[in-house]
C-alpha cells in the first residue's frame, strides 16, 4: 500500500486530531480536503470509518466499511469494521455472516474471533460464542481478551451462563 504524501498526509493527520479533540465535525471536513483519489486509500476510509462511527453514524459505516473491503481486501479492519457498524444496526446475523467466509484469510486475528463470540452469543448460540472466545484467547493475549469479555456486555449471556 502506498504511504500517503503531503499535503494528503497532513490533512489525515490533521482529521485524527480533531477527532482526538471531541470534534467529528471538523475531522470530516479535514478529510474533504483530501484529493479525489485518497479519499479512498485504506488509511483515509479508516479515518473515515472511525469519525461516524464517533457519530454512530452507522449506515454511513456500512458505506465506508464495505468501500475499504472493496479497494484493501487484504485488511482485516475493514471487514471487521463492517461487521460491527452490522451489529449496531441489529443485523447481528449479516454482521457473523459476513465474517465467516473471510476468517480463514485472517488465521492470526484475535479480534475476528472475539467479534465472531459476540455475535455468536447475541445471537443465543452460547456454545458456539463459547468457542469463539476460547479461539481469541489462544490468538491474542489470554489476560486482555478475558478481562475485555468480562466487561463486554454483548458477551453478558455467556457469562451468566457459566455461573
């Protein structure tokens, strides 16, 4: 992936900022001053994705998620992206769905088996959201991802279950 140049560069660092500051607003108009071609490098839709999702914009997520997933495949964020602004608009079934066929490009990726839980587990399948998790323990770090699911309600179901 090409590295962005100045003054593209700039105004993405410049949108990161704004955000970081509270202010989605002017993080979007940041990112507008980007030239035509880099409002859809993988970096910029990011940005993008992360400012509306501030907003809970989440139909716009969509958008933005499904463009990332169309010109950076190779990324996981994007389809992870996608499948969470899903969730948030209560299309937990698309949201998994959405996931599984690209999972196997993705074998190291704690998040997707920790998201895959989550959707799982909203989903009243909590064997199968059980699995999941136990899958993102051994991929990622055991002490984070536990205490990140503790505290998740989405994975509130499975936890009561197991009391």
């Amino acid at each position: 992936m090409v590295t962005l140049q100045p003054p593209d560069s700039h105004h993405l660092l410049a949108a990161v900022g704004w955000l970081e500051l509270g202010n989605p607003s002017e993080a979007l108009l940041e990112l507008a001053r980007l030239s035509p071609d880099n409002r859809i490098h993988p970096d910029a839709l990011e940005v993008a994705w992360t400012i509306h999702s501030n907003m809970r914009d989440w139909d716009r997520c969509v958008e933005v998620a499904r463009e990332l997933t169309t010109v950076a495949p190779e990324l996981s964020f994007g389809w992870i992206h996608l499948s969470y602004a899903l969730h948030e608009l209560k299309r937990t079934r698309e949201a998994y769905d959405n996931l599984i066929p690209v999972l196997e490009r993705f074998p190291g990726d704690w998040l997707m088996s920790y998201n895959l839980a989550c959707y799982a587990c909203q989903m009243g399948e909590l064997k199968e959201a059980s699995r999941w998790l136990a899958g993102a323990m051994v991929k990622g770090d055991r002490k984070e991802v536990t205490q990140m699911a503790q505290e998740d309600p989405d994975l509130a179901p499975l936890f009561k279950e197991e009391k």
